[in-house]
C-alpha cells in the first residue's frame, strides 16, 4: 500500500510538512510505503507554474522529464492521500492551486477515483481559517472522485473535518496527535477499499 502526503506550503520543512511526517510516519508503522511531495519544489522545476490549458484534453506535456512528472507518477499509484497546506486568507495556498490544477491529467484517467484522502492545515492563529482550508481540499479531492475522511478512528472518536493546527505545529500537541490518528483511518479504509482501485 502506497501512502503519499502533498506538502502545499512555501516551506519544504515548516509548520504543514511537520504534521504530514508526522501522519506518514504512523502510516509506516501500520506497514505502508509513503512518499512525501514538496509543491513548491515541483513548481520552481517549470517553465510554467501554472496550468494555461495549453491542450485539450490534457496531454500533460508539461510533466515530461521533470519533478511534476515524477510527482503524477507517485499519484498514479497511490491508495491514499493527504493534502496538507497552511491557510492562505481563509483557504489554500497558491502553490497547492497552481499543483493540484496540474493534474488535470489524472482527473482524465481517473487515477484518483477511490483513493482514500485526508487533510492537513495549519494557521497563525487558534481558528484562524483552518476547517474552511479543510474544505477547499475537500472540493481538490471530490472532484478527483477520492473517498475523504476525517481524523476520527474506532480506537479514539469520529473525529473531525481533519487535522487544524496553530503554529508553531510542533508545539500543538492535540494536531500532533490528530494527524496520528487520522493516519491510522486512511490506512483502516484504504485496506478496506483496495478493490476499488484495482489498476490494470
């Protein structure tokens, strides 16, 4: 089992990626391979960041012998996803919308259809526009047809939206520990639902 976290923030090792390893590393503990993508690394490898829909449908020329090729690759054979980005005026941030449309190639295969999604955000203040993030990564993963949970699993409560935090994430406790839990649902229903996403 593939799990692989999108890092949406700026920062390569901020607040966000703190909480994603955080989630990965339960996940390895469980016995699933995971990958963790930088967006802003990705970007920074194109000529051009954003999608200009340059064909239609989609010939994904600009993911050929580059970083987003190498990243749609990764999302091609996942069973599960976790979308993290830090609030950006009460939603994504700019670099996880320039990604997410790159993958407009994947929608057309349908290459994420039922694969099991969870969200990461993290925010300056308390509630500062952390379950409105959630929701906007809700809306990336609906229309790839993914099957989204929240941090809630059997061996603790229901759970939530996702996981909010408040920076500095390293010292949110209850986000540390929400990221854990909810990691072990994406694995709990990624197993449950594998046939779904049976690939040829």
């Amino acid at each position: 089992m593939l799990i692989a976290a999108i890092n949406g923030s700026p920062n390569r090792d901020g607040n966000t990626a703190l909480l994603l390893r955080e989630a990965l590393s339960a996940a390895e503990k469980l016995g699933a391979e995971t990958q963790l993508i930088n967006v802003a690394e990705v970007l920074t490898d194109l000529d051009q960041p954003f999608c200009d829909s340059c064909t239609y449908p989609c010939n994904a020329a600009c993911a050929e012998g580059n970083k987003l090729g190498e990243a749609l690759a990764i999302l091609r054979r996942v069973d599960a996803l976790i979308i993290g980005s830090p609030v950006y005026y009460g939603t994504i941030s700019g670099q996880l919308a320039a990604f997410w449309d790159k993958t407009n190639t994947l929608w057309q295969s349908k290459a994420l259809l039922n694969v099991v999604g969870g969200a990461v955000t993290v925010a300056q203040a308390r509630f500062g526009g952390q379950e409105t993030t959630l929701k906007a990564i809700h809306d990336l993963m609906l229309v790839q047809g993914m099957i989204i949970v929240g941090d809630g699993h059997r061996d603790f409560d229901c759970g939530h939206h996702g996981v909010c935090a408040q920076q500095p994430s390293e010292e949110d406790v209850n986000a540390i520990e929400r990221a854990r839990i909810m990691a072990q649902r994406i694995v709990e229903v990624a197993e449950a639902t594998l046939s779904l996403r049976s690939r040829s």
